[in-house]
C-alpha cells in the first residue's frame, strides 16, 4: 500500500527547537521521528513513499540520502505550503488507482499497522475511508469523532471546547480507491483535510482505535512525553 506523509509544517509550538530543524527530523530516543515512522511502516508492507517538503527542506532530503530508504522515497517540495488537503489533492496520482495511506508525520505512534489494514479491509458498506484514533486525556486540543455501534463517524467536532468525548482523530487514515476518485473531482480546491474533507463524509468513515502508546509530537511538553515513553 502506498503511503503519502505529510511533513513540511512549521512547528511553530516547538520552538525554539525547530528553529533549526524541521519537525520530522526531531529526536525521540535518539532517532528521527520520520526515521522510526518508514521503519514501522515498512514493516508492515507499508510503502513507497511519498513525502512533502518546505521547512528546512534541505534538511529532510539530505536525511533521506543516507538513510537507506531513499529507493523507497519520492520527495516532493512545495514552494508554498498548500494545506494538508492540498498536498494530497496535488498527489493523488501517486496511489496509481488503488487504496493508499495519509499520514500526518508528527505523531510518535505504536499502532499496530497491520490491524489498521485489515480493519479498512472489512470496514462497513458505504464507508470510503478508515480514520485511526485514539483516547486523548485534552480533547479540546484534538479533533474528537463521535461513533455508532460499528464504529462508524457520526460526528466530528474539531478543537472545540467541551467536545462529547475523548476518541481523537489521529490523522492517519487509509483513503478508499472510490475516496480518491471522488477527491478528484470534487475537492480540487480544498486546503485543509480535517475540515475541508472530512465534515463531507460523516457517515462515510469507519474507525480503527489503536490501544498503544500514540502522542502528536506538535508540542514541547508532548515530545518530552514521548522520549519519556
């Protein structure tokens, strides 16, 4: 399955750490975060790759080089950050017609992949994606999904306060082939994938909720967390 990964944010929340390096390649336990995301994806028959690039994106496409996955890697620089739909708007083409993943590239995440897979692969009828998620203890600061029995989307509220629950999205979701055709021809102009894309398929969005550790990284005090873990 081909994997698009977004990674050319700002990091605004990190400085002064991103001051001199882009989000991605920051450290947890001493490696890259986008290092430990290909190795885990790689793992479970996840790739190629393809990644954006703008913030110190010299910095990224040199770490790509000599990390040994270059071969598995296209990377892909935007003069302009075009927003998380945008990006994928712009790179449909490269899931050559067949189901493929996006990812956000700044959570620290130990889901298990292949489960997340195999639950796209028996997701309801109707539905057009599979979106990860997972329990959050600060759900104002996330976008929060509201669920019916079989775990389909009924509801999504993005960063608002009091939200009716604590299930996260983790922006991780596995787009269908009828999704990417559909995005196609009726988002050509969108910009933002959470709020842009997925307020249009509530009821349409099957969920896979990971149990093991998962923290967006986007934070000072998350990515202190996260090398704590």
């Amino acid at each position: 399955m081909r994997a698009i990964l977004l990674a050319a944010g700002l990091g605004t929340r990190l400085r002064p750490l991103t001051n001199k390096v882009p989000k991605c390649l920051l450290l947890i336990k001493e490696k890259p975060l986008l290092e430990i995301l290909l190795k885990q994806l790689i793992e479970s028959d996840i790739g190629p790759f393809l990644i954006n690039t703008y913030y110190f994106s010299k910095q990224v496409e040199e770490f790509i080089e000599t990390s040994g996955f270059s071969d598995q890697v296209e990377l892909v620089h935007e003069s302009k950050l075009l927003g998380t739909a945008g990006t994928l708007i712009a790179n449909l083409d490269f899931y050559q017609d067949e189901d493929g993943l996006l990812m956000h590239a700044d959570n620290y995440c130990l889901a298990d992949f292949d489960a997340f897979v195999e639950a796209h692969n028996r997701r309801p009828s109707g539905c057009l994606m599979t979106m990860m998620t997972f329990s959050t203890s600060v759900p104002c600061l996330c976008g929060i999904v509201e669920l019916d029995k079989k775990g389909v989307v009924i509801g999504f509220h993005e960063k608002v306060d009091n939200p009716p629950g604590n299930i996260a999205n983790g922006t991780i979701y596995i787009l269908s082939k009828e999704l990417i055709d559909i995005l196609k021809t009726d988002f050509t102009n969108s910009k933002d994938f959470s709020k842009e894309v997925i307020p249009t398929m509530i009821g349409k969005i099957f969920t896979y909720e990971t149990k093991n550790f998962f923290i967006d990284i986007g934070t000072t005090d998350n990515l202190r967390k996260a090398n704590q873990y």
